[in-house]
C-alpha cells in the first residue's frame, strides 16, 4: 500500500479536483485519496476556513466557479500605478538576447511598456499570446523581435487561446515567462478565473526555463476554477504595495519567494 500523501499536497490535489467539476462528494475524495471520511471532512473544513472552498451537504463546491472576468479595459483602470511599478520590476529581470514568454494582461501590458523603455535592451525576442501586448511592443522593433502566438481570439482580453495557440508554445523553450493571473494562494497555488486562458498559461510555464508570477495585491489569497500552477512550478511572485503583509508572509512560508515592486 502506497504511503499516504501530507496533508497539505492531498489538499492541493482534492482542490484540483473540485475544481474540475465544481463540486466533489466526500465519499469520492475519501476513495480517491485512500483516506477516511473524517479526515476528508478535516481536509474540506480547513480548506473552507481558507476560503478556498463552500462546505455543502455530503461534499464541497469552490467558491469562485462564479466569478466573472473584467475586460482588459475594465482591469486597466484596476491599480494601474502599482502595475506599473510591478511592470518595471519584472522588465528588470530581462537581459539582452534573451527570449521572454509574455502572457495576456494588464499587469503584463505594464511589463510590456517597461521593457519598451529600456533602451539598453536590443536582441529580445518576445512571444505573447496578446493583440494589445504585440502592439506595445511594436514600438520597439527591430530591438525586438516580437511574435505572436496565433490561435482563436477572445475578444473580451484581446486574447489568442486554443485552437492552435499552444502549437508555437510547445515548440520553443523560452528564458522567462511572465504569467499573470487572477489568484494566488498558499493552497490553491496560481488561478485564473478563465479556464481558456489558464491552459495556454499552463502551457507557458512549461516552455520557460524559470516562470515568473505577477499579480498585484488584490489577486493575493484567492482562488479560482483555473488552475496553472502549484507554488512550486514558479521561481517567484512579484507583487506590488497593496498586497497584505499576512498573505505575503502565508506565500512566502509555503515556499514560493515574493518580491513587492
């Protein structure tokens, strides 16, 4: 008989779960992790405490499937100097001749208007997955040799995902990927509320050598139906002031390093 799982990777794992189907029985947990249903119950009470989860009868449902998804113009006028700040941060980390994977956002737009501006940088390519990005960086051509992913748009964030978008990502291997976005979490790792969306940034982080997180503060603590990524998949998180001293710190003792831009 295999060892049992800790109890914080079994929770991440019946997180996942929950989230595909946006509700789980306790009994199908229990068998699906060869535990008790008591321990299973202790497992979804915590993760409700979190607020990660709603505990319902005979099971659990996430308590984000709802959510709704702002348009890239409405998330614009959302903390714009603090993503300008974390924009800067991560543009920071880019050297010259490097290849960069920039996902679609406005947090990653930042980034985007960040490394336009450093005129110290000239043999970047950068390959994103967003119209409005592309076009931020068309400025800086022939610097930087930027391409698009291809794919079928979502006009709601200017956005290129599958069909075909994850073709060209799953034939380069990419020095930095900058991922954005909509929750952070201890337990529920990296989420976006856009199931689309969060596949290609799934697919992202695979094809980088290290993948870098960022989100600004209000995205701390949350959680949400598509999941991208455990903490351990991305080398850090670069946030920005807002974010509560107590998430920063939850993050950080979970393992995944935080810079606040």
């Amino acid at each position: 008989m295999s060892e049992p799982l800790p109890a914080a990777l079994r929770r991440e794992r019946m997180l996942e779960l929950i989230g595909r189907a946006g509700f789980a029985r306790v009994s199908d947990l229990s068998e699906a992790f060869q535990v008790s249903d008591v321990t299973v119950r202790s497992d979804l009470d915590a993760l409700d405490r979190e607020q990660i989860i709603r505990r319902v009868h005979g099971g659990a449902v996430l308590r984000a499937a709802g959510a709704r998804e702002p348009s890239f113009e409405e998330a614009l006028e959302s903390s714009a100097d603090e993503k300008r700040r974390i924009g800067q941060a991560a543009a920071a980390m880019v050297v010259p001749g490097s290849s960069v994977l920039l996902d679609v956002g406005t947090t990653t737009a930042a980034i985007a208007r960040a490394l336009v501006e450093r005129d110290d940088l000239d043999d970047v390519t950068v390959i994103t997955n967003g119209l409005t990005i592309a076009l931020e960086l068309e400025r800086a051509i022939p610097r930087f040799e930027v391409v698009v992913t291809g794919g079928t748009l979502r006009p709601l964030q200017h956005s290129l995902v599958e069909p075909l978008a994850a073709v060209l990502l799953e034939r380069v291997h990419a020095d930095v990927a900058f991922i954005g976005c909509t929750g952070v979490h201890p337990t529920g790792g990296i989420t976006n509320v856009n199931l689309p969306e969060a596949d290609l940034k799934r697919v992202m982080v695979g094809s980088a050598e290290q993948a870098v997180v960022v989100a600004d503060g209000s995205k701390l603590g949350r959680t949400h139906l598509g999941r991208i990524a455990g903490l351990a998949d991305v080398s850090e998180l670069i946030t920005g002031p807002s974010a509560e001293d107590d998430e920063v710190t939850a993050l950080r003792e979970a393992g995944l390093p935080v810079v606040v831009a």
